[in-house]
C-alpha cells in the first residue's frame, strides 16, 4: 500500500518506532484472532463502520482520517518483539503467535471519501478480508476515524456559520497530544479553515501556518506602546497587534497612533487581534477608533473560546469581525465529544451476520450508500442498500463508497486539496436547514433510507437468527 | 535529561521521527522567539501553567502529563530541516533562524506530581528559563498537560463511585489517535484502573491488560452455542462469555450449560459480560440464574458507554456487577471535554509579569502551592503564596510544587506505580464531598486561599500597572 496524502506522517509525541501496528489493538482481537487460527476460520469476513446515531447538535458528519487508518492497515501485523510480548505475558501461546507473525492486511476496503457528508446507518468504510485481518484491524481503524470525523464536522460547522471569514486552526495547545493536533488542522483545513498556527502540522500537511502575537511579548516588555514598537520593529509579514493585554480600547488607540508612523515610513497595521471581553462590542468599538482615524483596510481578527455558536451569534450581530481564531472547542468537539461509531461484523464466509443487542443491533451484509441530487444538484436523499443490488433507475443517484484497497494495494486516492473543494460543493449543496446551527431547536433530519432488497434480507435474516436461537418471534414485527 | 518512566515512549502513529520538537509549535511561539532574540532578550522569564476555573461537574482535578511534557522540554530544539522550513517560508529570517537553531532547553521547572489533587489558580508547572526557551515551551507543555489532566480527573471520579470493584481502560477504539490511548491508559491507571485492554499501552507502560470477547466472535459461529463452545475450546487465562449478542438471558442459559459442562473438566467459567441494555435488571436477572445453577464464582462484567454516572447508579442500585469496562467517554472527558488551562508568563527579569483581560488576568510572580492537613491526615486547605515566602507556620502545611529540571537537567521522579498509590492515598484524604457525583447539583468546593504576601504584590503590580499604562485605578478595589 501507497499513500497520495505521505506528507503528513511523522512521529514525533513519543520516540521508538516499530513497523508494525498490531499491538494498537484491544486484547480481545488478538485473542480472537488465536481462536480463528485454532479453530481453522479463514474465511472472509465483512465489518461494515458506521456511526450508529447522530450527537446532539449535529445534523450530518463529515467523514475524515480515512488515509490515516488505510496507511496504518498498510502496517498490520507483528514486530518480533510484539510477538515475543504476546507470548512472554500468556496472552497468545506459542503456536497462535506464530501465526500472528505472518499476519499483513491483504483483503479489500471500500470506503467513502473524506470531506463528504454522512449520516448515521451509513458505512463509511467497509473491510472484506480473511477475518483474522479484518478482526486485527477493528481498533486501529475505529481509532484512525472516530476522533477526525468528529473534528470535521464540528470544523465544517464553524465554516458554515462564519460567512466566508478565514477561520484559523489554534487548536496545538490543548489537543490530545501531537499526533491528535495534526488530526485537527488537517480536519479544520478539509472543513474550509484557511491557515492552522500549528507549525508542525502545516508543514506536514503542506498548509498555510499563520499567527499572530501572544499576551507574553507585550507583558515582558516595559510597557504596551515599546512593545507595540518591538513587535513592528521585528516582526517578519504583516504586522498584527494584540490589544487586550490591559484594556482593548486604550491599547487600540496606541496602536492606531503606533499605525500613523508607520504609515509615514510606507508599512502597514494589517490587523488586530482581540482575545478577550465582550467580541462584539469591543470590535464595534475598535472597529470605530479605526474608522475614525482612516484606519479601513486594519481588519479585526478575534479568538478566545469561540466555536459555531459563538461565530454564529457575532456574525449575525454583525460584528465587524474579519476572521477567527478557532482552537480548544473545535479539537475537542466540546459540544459532541464523543460519536456512536462502530466496526461490525455483518458477513462470515457469505453468510450474513448481525447481532440483536438492545440499541445496537446491526443490519446484514456488505452495503452502498446511494445519495440521490435533484435536478438543481441539491441533496435530497441517501438510500442505504445492498452491495450486490443495481443502481437507483429512477433519479440522479451517486454511489458514496468507492474501492481503496484492493487486495491490500493501495488505490490512488484523491489528494486533500481535492477533497476540500469536493467538501465544500457538497456542503453548499445541503438543504439550509441542515447547515444552521441551533443549539436549543431539534435538529433538522435528512431522508436516509434502507433499500427494500436490504430490508427484507434482514429481516430474513433476523428471523432465522431468532429460530436457530431458540428466541420468540418479536411481536411488533420490527426487524430487529 | 533522563526519564524514569521512559517505558512508555513509542511512536506508532505516524512514520517519520523527527529528534527536535521545535516545530510542534504556534507560529507565533517562533516569531517572538525570533524577535526575542533580536531585541537582544535573554532574561529569564517564569511562565505558570494552571487552570482558570473548574468545568462543571469537577469538584477537582488530577494533575497527569508532566513525564510527557518533561520528554518533549529535552527534545526542545530544531532540526535542520526544521530551520529550512522556517526560513524558506518566510515565517523567520536567517539570522534569527541560526538562533532558533542553537535553542535547547537549559532552564528549571518545578511542578506539582502527576496524580496529585490540584485546584484552580494553582501552578502545575512553573518554567523559570530564558524567556526564548520558556516561550517556546508554551504550546508543548500544555499540550502534554492539557488532556491527561482531564482524562485522570475523569478517571479518578469513576474510580471514586466504583467502591473498590476493578474498572478496566476499554478507550483505545474513541481516543483522538494512537498517543492518546497511551495517555488515556496510562491516566487511567495512575488513577486506580485494575487494566486496559489496550495492548500498545500496556506493554508501554508496564500495566495489565486484559479483554474478554466481541460479538464479531460470536456471530462469525454458527450459533451462539457453538461460539461459546469454541471459545472455551481455545482462548487461554480465564473463561468470560459475552452474552448479550441475541438476548441476554438466552445466552446466560447458554453460558450455564457450558459451565456445567466444563466444571466436569475441571474448568471454571470466570465472568459473563453485560454489554447492552439495562444493566441493572439484566445484571440481577444474570446473577439469579448464575446463583440457581450453583455458579456463585462466576463475576458479572459490565460495559457500553460507561461513566461514573451510571457507575454510580448501579453501584447505588446495588447491581450485582463486579467490574466495569469503562471507554469512549472517560478517553473524551465527555461531560466536560475541555479545561480552561493556560501557561502564562508571570516575570521577566526579576519584573513582575501580568495582564489585565477580562477575565483572564494572572497573578504575578513564581509560586508555590502549599496544602494543610487536619490532625486525621484530611485535606482541609490550600494556599497559593510568593515562591519567596517562608512556609506557613500554624499547622501541617506541604509544598506541591518540586523541582523536576534543573538546569536543563531533569531530576530523578517517582515511577507511576508509586505516583498512583500516592494519588489513591491522597484522593482518600480529600472532604468526601468533594469525591462525590452529583451531575445536577451545584458542587462542593475546596478552600483554596491566596496568601497576603502574594495579594499584596499582586495588588501593587496592578496599580503600577495601571499607572503606566495611564488607565483609571479600579474603582471597586479588586486586584485586576
């Protein structure tokens, strides 16, 4: 397996490396997948991952991490000293280890692009693989998927509400390490962010890094009007001053008198930055000490704790804002930290497989996601179907799962920058309602449907599960 | 520097190491370093990294991440890609760029021990360095600090409610990436987990891990019969049947036969886990009929979306369950995601440090944290005082904060076993009230004081600097 998207993969939060990834796995798998030897089963198997119901203020999620999780399928399988450890703590025996130690992932992936809308039901990736490959890989993929999926749709939510603003990724300080940080600004990046002040990350992903100046400079400098003149006189790129460190309004006017030298020596005050208080009011005030002093072109940068519902508030109050610094909300999904997203089983060696667990049922067999426009190129619907069952007829439908492993090569996949334009078409092609941020109102729905053909294969399914189990029919006659 | 906990570091996640960490960075961390530098600044500075305020539903905090944060100080520093990077973006100039590439961490940091109680406005970490190399430090250190601190704090609260039954780490599947599970396992354990059932990290660290069964398993069989006969048939350690795949109580039979069967082998049947559903009727149900066919032995183990609210409810409920598989929201710190921690420079030069933002104002100067006991050992009070004062005379007072770097040279620190029976010990010492969960009520508070000294100095640099930066003094008497 290849990778189009390479750049980004670096290590740097902890120090060894190992090739393999098999041990990034809960206990169980690698138990199960001793069993599987043991008991001869090596048959393909199809997991199907899927995100079982939307959060709380969400009404659609953007995929993403998908390349992550396929370059770490590309690392399956067990170092020696990972094989020794199995052994040496009783977790695996000898024979099973050996086993273990051949394993590389060579089955099939389908998957759905990063950057596209899903809904809850529909796979985003499906695994077909010998089921010891595609057992071993449940947590390393589940892992790559749930935590950028969660940061794009929450990223995709504050690009939705900021009008064409820039928004800024500041998520470094306060992600889940540094590994996780990259997660962020190349989620924020795919959602519409225009820059990440995350320099590791921008390097990495080959992305714009900006910034501005912290509250440190000016505090350890004599006093705010030297520090404003320090940081002019030193700093590379546009000049931005930050003046809240001790009153917003009297350190706008110092730097508006601070911007009339410069002015004089042909050099510009791009930007203010403002990082505290009450945003719309400050920047209508600030806004006003520069108008009134010709200062137009300085634009108003704001951040601080600010998510959608912040942006969204201050961009309808009209506040004179022109872009945002996003961070600890957004890395964090602070609202909706936590999405119902699973790896299933939903195939053994042809047979369907499902399970009937209250509130986690799963429905059988390898699956498309058929998502139908309407003749303005808007969404209208998705259908979930079978596999095997043909194209929607009537309508525009467009299949959402596409092949990207195919007997553990690597397929060409799109490159980020693609897939950020193809996010952000799809985005404006929600229906409104979808795409506005109401913490306290239901949330709007879209119309995901389950193919007749599907559902009338799981029900077969749920019946004959029930019979060979000895279980009563359910009386409501739902399917599961 | 050295690390005495060096077990745990390992990258996976991504490919390439890199030796310097310089990078992992907000750009502006690297501009004013840069204009540091050309302003001739060298003094030293203090920076202190401490929480604002407490989320809702924390009474306290556990302090975790400072080994991490200590590996990424000794890594402080670029790379010579690192400084092409810098200077062909534009972001440094040359002559600045060879500066930045002679940087390496030479100062001292005092903390307070991972695993102990911390409250906010007391420093976790202080940074005393040159202010180019405490500068740099920021986004690192709070990144190493930030989500472990949550995770822990989240954790102890489970192990709070759990009255002593083993809680295991189930997060690897949701955390935000490969570090992170380390993070959550190891936040976990320090704070009284029995296991994780991530392997990556147990290995790492040194601690349990331990697992059960998927439902993959038993649905790839071709009944559920069969799946626990060829289970028994072939894990190794002890027996646990998952048995809530088709119905709870079915598979509960089922588990009993195959017990009976295996004790005429000789063979006991360790744990059934509950995995869906009311756990607490389910749990009752399970117990009864292990307990009518004789199976008094055999543990009921519960999972699925676990927190220490519905720990706590069954706990209170007096469920019959012996253990808790604990995951996705303890890994997210789902009721509250988010600290508001801050690393904030606090002097420069012997020069008291501070701003004035609403909301985000820092009291001045180095510190140190010290905490009373009662004569039964209880924690009754902390006291945030001037790094300079004597220790508090009346009563048993001890100071958090100790040296860990010294010159750039890390001392010797306890290892994480000794951290977490010091964290068990400590949280057994905190006012019980401040142990409980109570998600609808307002919580208890701790008294944190600051001493006279320190609120008078802190007074002092206000109105200075208030004078200097000609604002009008506060009417209402406040310190900032």
């Amino acid at each position: 397996m290849t990778s189009t998207d390479g750049g980004r993969s670096s290590a740097l939060g902890r120090r060894a490396v190992e090739r393999r990834l098999g041990l990034v796995t809960d206990l169980y798998e690698l138990t199960m997948a001793a069993s599987y030897h043991r008991l001869g089963m090596h048959d393909r198997a199809t997991f199907s991952l899927f995100v079982r119901k939307l959060p709380a203020h969400r009404s659609f999620l953007v995929a993403a991490g998908l390349e992550d999780a396929l370059a770490r399928l590309e690392r399956l399988g067990f170092d020696d000293e990972g094989i020794d450890y199995l052994v040496t703590t009783g977790h695996v025996r000898p024979e099973e280890a050996d086993a273990l130690a051949r394993v590389r992932f060579t089955g099939d992936v389908r998957a759905v692009r990063e950057g596209r809308v899903v809904f809850p039901g529909e796979p985003l990736v499906e695994v077909d693989a010998p089921i010891i490959e595609a057992q071993l890989a449940e947590s390393l993929i589940l892992n790559a998927i749930h935590y950028p999926t969660l940061v794009a749709t929450k990223a995709a939510r504050c690009v939705a509400v900021a009008g064409g603003r820039p928004l800024v990724d500041f998520g470094l300080r306060r992600t889940p390490g540094i590994d996780a940080s990259v997660d962020v600004a190349r989620a924020c990046w795919l959602a519409g962010f225009a820059s990440t002040s995350n320099v590791h990350a921008a390097r990495r992903l080959g992305i714009p890094a900006s910034g501005t100046v912290a509250h440190a400079f000016i505090e350890a400098m004599p006093d705010e009007r030297a520090a404003f003149e320090a940081w002019a006189r030193t700093t590379v790129g546009p000049l931005t001053l930050l003046v809240d460190t001790y009153d917003t309004l009297s350190g706008t006017r110092r730097a508006i008198e601070l911007a009339r030298r410069l002015r004089g020596e042909g050099r510009a005050l791009a930007s203010l930055r403002l990082d505290s208080g009450d945003l719309e009011a400050l920047s209508r005030a600030v806004r006003q000490l520069l108008d009134d002093a010709g200062l137009r072109d300085v634009r108003i940068f704001a951040s601080g704790g600010l998510d959608e519902y912040a942006i969204d508030r201050l961009v309808r109050a009209r506040a004179p804002i022109d872009g945002f610094g996003v961070g600890t909300r957004v890395g964090m999904s602070a609202d909706a930290p936590v999405l119902d997203m699973a790896y299933k089983i939903v195939a053994y060696a042809g047979r369907p497989c499902l399970k009937l667990s209250a509130g986690k049922a799963t429905i059988v067999g390898p699956k498309q996601v058929w998502r139908r426009r309407d003749s303005g190129g808007r969404l209208v619907a998705d259908r979930i179907a079978a596999l095997d069952e043909p194209a929607p007829t009537s309508g525009d439908w467009e299949p959402l799962l596409e092949p990207v492993v195919s007997d553990g090569r690597a397929l060409r996949r799109p490159r980020l920058a693609e897939l950020r334009s193809a996010h952000a078409a799809e985005v404006a092609r929600l229906p409104a309602e979808l795409r506005a941020i109401a913490p306290d109102e239901p949330r709007a729905t879209y119309a995901v449907s389950i193919s007749r053909v599907l559902a009338e294969r799981h029900r077969a399914a749920v019946r004959e599960t029930r019979r060979r189990e000895g279980l009563e029919p359910r009386r409501d006659g739902q399917a599961s």
